[in-house]
C-alpha cells in the first residue's frame, strides 16, 4: 500500500513539475489547445521527470535499509 500511494505521490509532483516548468519557460500556456509537438514534449518531459524522481526515492530508500 505505502509503495502504490508513493507512486501516485510521485506523479501528482511530477505533473506539477511539468506544468510548472512548461509556463514558466513560456512554452505553453494551459488554456490553449496543445499542437502534436507540444503534447509530445509534455509527455516526455512529464516520463523523464516521473523517472528521476522514483529513481531518487527508490536510492533515498536503500540508503535507509542499509542504515538500519
């Protein structure tokens, strides 16, 4: 249960991140229509950083393991 509710938890700040970077940046804003090349720019920006985020979770974990 712990593992599936870190997941969502990692979406949901991976989502933010991307929507966060995507208007700051100006490279789009949220109440236009996304084009092909912004949609795919979002979803891949959103995979790489839903990637680096477990990856550090998942490092952040074993550290703790090995501690104890």
């Amino acid at each position: 249960m712990k593992k599936i509710i870190l997941g969502i938890l990692v979406c949901i700040i991976s989502l933010g991140i991307t929507f966060a970077t995507f208007e700051t940046f100006s490279w789009y804003h949220f109440g236009d229509i996304p084009t092909e090349v912004v949609l795919f720019r979002l979803v891949v920006f959103f995979i790489i950083t839903n990637i680096i985020l477990t990856g550090f979770i998942l490092l952040i974990q074993n550290k703790a393991k090995k501690k104890k």
